[in-house]
C-alpha cells in the first residue's frame, strides 16, 4: 500500500522567534514545510535543516502568487497556512504618521487576507485546511501606546470571525492563536519604532509606565516553542477550537477586562497619564 504524502504547511515570517519555532515544530512531525521570511538569509539555517524556504513579502502579491504557485507545482496541496508574519509599532495614536498605520495594517491585516485569498482556492480542491491566524492578547484588549499594534490585530481578529463563518460549510478551519508575552525580541523593535516617532511630552509618564509592564511580561513570558506547539495542535485536531489564548498574563488580562469596570480603568489612565 503506497504511504501516504506528508502534509504541507506554509509559515510566514519565519527569521526569528514564534515563526521560526513554529517552523521546526512542524518539521519535527514530519510535515513538508514551506518557511518564508522577507530576507532568506535569515532562514538558511531552517532550510539546511530540511524545510523548503522562500523569500516572501506578505505586502507584496507578486511574490505571494509565486510562492503559493511553486507550493502546489512541487507539492501539490496545502494542509495548514499559518499566517505569523507581523510587526508592532509604540506610540500615541496622535504621534504615529498615518502612513506607518497603514504600514502596520498592509502586514498585520492585509498580509494574512492575501495568503488565505491565495490558498484557499487549493485547500477546498484538495479535501481541506486550517488557516492559522497568529494574533495577540492585543486582539482582544487594548492598552494606552500600543493602539496601532491593537488595532490591527482587533482587525485580524474580526477578519477571522468573519471568514470562518464564511468557510463554515467548506473543509476549512480558521482559527486564532493570542499570545501574550512571548521571550523574543518584539519590545526591542517596538522600542526601535517609538525612537523614530516625533513624541509628545504629554504622555511621557504614560510610555515609561507601559513600556516597563511590557519589559515585564517579555522576561517572563513564554518560549517561541511554547506557542508553536499550541500552532501545530491546532493545525491537527479534527476539531479546532476558534481561539487559542495562549499564556496566564493572557488569560488574567482577557478576565480583567471582563470584570474590572470601565471607569475605574479610565481613572487609572488618568493617575498614570
């Protein structure tokens, strides 16, 4: 009896931290796996260790048609798409250029819409998928300086809901994976954004108080690998749930939200502000 194919997957944003776990998670099970970074320098290593790597840009439709296209010519299907690829951006909704927020929305929004616009069409003709999209806590709560990153990922979420409805009668899962702090290198890069924004000494106190919460949470946060396993279960069960939360300081703030009153979070803002 001829055995099997081993199933595809196709992750975005795969030169450092969850992406790059979630890479070598899949790899590990035997999956075929296609991992992409904007820069393919910064993925040799995974390529030498047996993924299939490519250079993709999840702005840029051209190259999403190229990859997905050269997927099914070599491998003729696609399991699981796990839309990672992502940035976040520190600041003030008064401070951050529009042109940067629409920067955040092209990769945290509109990236993952394009990929699953690509793989979907292959996904029903090949008996079925799961579209993994990577979220955030900030998908579902939303703190003070961090509105751009909030927002976009509140954006990804409701596009989600929107397309698992959608795909409700067709063999496709979407599914959404909400980290909250994960051990990578995400506050040095949201520091590096916040250093090229025109700040306003409004809210100094305010970005010191939040900039040193999240510092926090990202020392004692969660492994990448962490995450990538809660990706790679949610990619195999039969029955996946619609949101994965992922993290004790995600599911404390999701409660909190729930139950702390409104204003005594606005006064808090305002002590702090």
């Amino acid at each position: 009896m001829a055995q099997e194919p081993a199933p595809v997957v196709l992750i975005t944003g795969c030169s450092s931290g969850i992406g790059r776990a979630t890479a070598r998670r899949f790899h590990s099970e035997g999956w075929r796996v296609w991992a992409t970074s904007r820069d393919p320098d910064d993925i040799a290593d995974l390529g030498e260790a047996g993924c299939r790597t490519a250079a993709l840009d999840v702005t840029e439709e051209q190259q999403i048609s190229a990859v997905v296209d050269a997927l099914i010519e070599r491998d003729n299907r696609l399991d699981c798409l796990v839309n990672n690829a992502g940035f976040g951006q520190a600041g003030a909704i008064e401070e951050i250029p529009i042109d940067r927020l629409r920067q955040q929305f092209e990769v945290n929004v509109f990236g993952p819409v394009r990929l699953a616009q690509a793989v979907l069409p292959n996904m029903r003709a090949t008996g079925g998928g799961t579209v993994v999209n990577v979220s955030s806590l900030l998908g579902r709560v939303t703190f003070p300086m961090r509105g751009a990153y909030a927002g976009s990922k509140h954006a990804l979420e409701a596009v989600s809901d929107a397309l698992r409805a959608e795909v409700a009668g067709q063999p496709v899962d979407v599914v959404l994976v909400e980290p909250g702090g994960v051990r990578t290198s995400f506050v040095d890069r949201l520091q590096e954004t916040q250093d090229r924004t025109a700040a306003r000494p409004e809210y100094d106190r305010l970005r010191r108080v939040v900039d040193t919460a999240q510092r926090l949470s990202e020392r004692t946060g969660l492994a990448p690998a962490r995450v990538a396993e809660v990706i790679y279960g949610a990619a195999v069960a039969e029955d996946p749930q619609r949101r994965y939360l992922v993290g004790r300081d995600a599911h404390f703030a999701v409660l909190a939200d729930r139950v702390v009153p409104t204003g005594l979070m606005e006064w808090l803002y305002r002590k702090l502000s």
